[in-house]
C-alpha cells in the first residue's frame, strides 16, 4: 500500500499493539442536563457499546430495485439523533428514545418506492439548525401539471420550528436521496438528480444550478464535486458557492467523496487522490483505487478499502491539514485489517470477522477488542448501527 503526498515526504509507522489499551485522558466525564436529571455518562471518544438499544423505526430506508438497502438517514449532535423520516425531520433523545419533536414537510412522501430513499441531515456548524432535504412528486391539480421537486427543510434544534423552507424545481420524472452538500451565511447547497443548486436562505430561491455536477463538499466558499462530461468520463470541479463561476478543475478524475471539511477524494486512473476542496491542489495519492475517506471531527483523516482479499485491504492515517501520515496498516502485514465502519475523534470503529474492535486512530495499535457493537454515527453518548442507537459503556 502507497501514499504519496504532494508536499511532505512520509515514513510509515507500524501499528502493533495491546487490547483493550485506554489513551490517557479519556476518562468517562458527566454530562448535567439543565432539567436537573441524573447525570449522563459521557466518552470521549467512547470504545465500548451495550444494549438495550434505542430504535429509530423511520430511520429505515426502503429497498432499492437492486435489494440493497441504503445507509440509514440518521446524523447524531450531542445526545440527539436527528432522523431524515419519509414525512419529515424527527428529533429523538438518545438516552431515553423519546421523540423531542418532528416537523413535517409540505409535500407528501410516496410511501416506500425507491424516490423515498433519503440522505442523513446536516446539522449547522453551530449546533442550531438542522437541514434535510427530500425528492418530491407532486400531483398536478386543475390546469397546473405534475410537478417534480426537492424539498429543502431548515430546522431550530432546540424548537423543532421550521426556520425556512424551499421548493426547488427539478427536470427529472423522479428525485432519489437528494442532500443537503453544505451551509454558509448566505447559500445552502443542495445536489440531486445529477444536478447542484445553491439556494438562498433568505428566499428560497435557487440562485444558481449546474446539470451534471454532483457536490460533495463546501469549505471557504467553494463548492466542490464531479462533473460528468460524457458517457464514463468525467472530472474534478471547484465553483464559487456564491456565483457559480468555476475556480479550479481536475481532468478525468472521477468518483468524488467529502474525506475532511477541506479536502475529497476521487479515483485517477488506478489512484485514489486526495485534493484539498478550496484549490484544487493534489495533497495526497493512494495507490488503488476503492479507497474510502474520512474525517474523526477534529484532526485526522483516515483512508481505507476492504477488498475480498487480503492484499486489497488497508489503512492509512494522515493529518488534515499538514497530510502528514501518521501510520498505515496495509494488507499482509501480519495483522487483520479490520473493514472500518466509523472514525470518530481520535477512535476507529470497525470489525474483524464479526468481532466489533475499536483501533486508536492516532497510533493503529488495538484500543478495544469486544467493543461491543461497530457504528458508523458517533457521538460521546454512544453510536448508530443500522436504525439503532447503542449507548457508551466505556
């Protein structure tokens, strides 16, 4: 396995180590709510997990033609998991199961087809508000036709009160899982159907769009994605989030994921690349392609595929903002490379065989070998795995 960076040069670190090995510092703290109730244990990250499990029923995505059921909508913020429901936004305590408050949408769902496959919510960067978005169609009444759309929904967390909404118009005979790309002062973005809109949350409106451009990305005012540009080709596009107008570009590569707030990746010939989002710049090459990024919420970046073999399995672990690597773990080093499901400030969640374990995302060595349950959502209260909720034991 290779990583090749654009401005540091690396040397890999092993990633041997103890079970069950707690970082220093990571004690379990107690959290007060302002209700007076009992305290709350809290970890940070946690590494253990255990039942009963709290259940999100209208987290659960319907079946797709092909049998296989997507992620399930939900995005968890300090004790709460907000759900992307067929009908609208929900908010549920994760401590108790108890619904905080739902706000639905306008426009009805069509119950269980494949246009009701929906996105996880994006909460804003400042805890207030919770965004979602939703493919719509909607039946013409008189003279006016049919209509398709993406229903865009702005929530206070703390209220459940609509903060604002928007209906976007879409060319297309059906919207699946559109999302909801990033927010910014004065633009929300929102891809669906092979097409980008920045909308003004202010009115409502679209202020621009652009067809065959799927974002993935918004940092420091720049919207960053893939553009199709013919029949299995495509490329790496940067656009001002504000006008549209086009800031950078990476011929053929193709396959855009968000891997940090600044930085995607996507696959170049028989690379995988890491480019930072706001220039375009290449900050890193992985060798293969496959490889899926992503970001603990702090510092790091953590890189992996998990192939049927064991020569096609690996992870690697860089600094976000340096890519300063901090250690590998490749595929025939003499130890199992877990397939990871979540990272999460400093902890990566995973499972060798059926085994839950968790690593320690800053040096690769075995933090906890029975974690208990592998979730891809994180918080300090616990972790999603399918539509459910496990609560932190340690």
């Amino acid at each position: 396995m290779g990583l090749t960076l654009a401005t540091t040069a690396l040397a890999a670190c092993g990633g041997g180590g103890s079970s069950d090995a707690q970082a220093p510092g990571k004690s379990p703290e107690q959290s007060q709510a302002a209700s007076g109730k009992p305290s709350r244990p809290v970890f940070d990250p946690p590494v253990r997990f255990e039942g009963p499990a709290v259940e999100f029923p209208d987290a659960k995505q319907p079946s797709t033609a092909s049998g296989d059921a997507t992620r399930p909508a939900v995005t968890l913020a300090d004790g709460v998991a907000y759900v992307t429901a067929e009908e609208g936004l929900e908010a549920i305590d994760t401590e108790t199961g108890d619904p905080r408050w739902e706000a639905t949408t306008k426009h009805p769902a069509e119950k269980g087809g494949f246009g009701s496959n929906r996105t996880a919510p994006l909460v804003s960067a400042d805890g207030k508000t919770v965004h979602a978005a939703w493919g719509r169609n909607v039946k013409g009444e008189g003279t006016t036709p049919d209509r398709v759309l993406i229903e865009v929904l702005a929530v206070e967390t703390a209220t459940g009160k609509t903060a604002w909404s928007a209906e976007v118009a879409v060319d297309a005979t059906s919207v699946s899982a559109p999302r909801i790309i990033g927010v910014d002062a004065t633009t929300v973005l929102v891809t669906g159907a092979g097409t980008t809109y920045a909308v003004d949350p202010s009115t409502g409106t679209v202020r621009w769009k652009k067809s065959k451009f799927s974002a993935v990305t918004l940092a420091d005012g720049v919207v960053a994605g893939g553009e199709s540009t013919g029949f299995g080709e495509g490329r790496l596009l940067g656009l001002a989030a504000a006008t549209g107008e086009q800031r950078w570009t990476v011929a053929e590569a193709q396959e855009p994921a968000g891997a940090a707030p600044r930085l995607l990746s996507a696959t170049l010939k028989d690379k995988t690349l890491v480019v930072d989002a706001v220039t375009g710049k290449q900050r890193a090459a992985l060798d293969g392609r496959g490889w899926r990024c992503r970001h603990d919420g702090q510092s790091l970046v953590l890189c992996s595929k998990y192939g049927y073999g064991e020569a096609d399995r690996g992870i690697t672990v860089f600094d976000a903002s340096s890519v300063q690597q901090r250690w590998t773990l490749p595929g025939g080093s003499g130890r199992k490379v877990p397939k990871v499901s979540g990272f999460w400030h400093g902890a990566v969640y995973g499972e060798v065989g059926d085994e839950p374990i968790v690593l320690d995302g800053t040096t690769g060595q075995d933090r906890q070998t029975s974690a208990g349950a592998a979730p891809y959502e994180i918080d300090r209260y616990g972790g999603v795995v399918g539509s459910k909720f496990y609560r932190a034991a340690g």
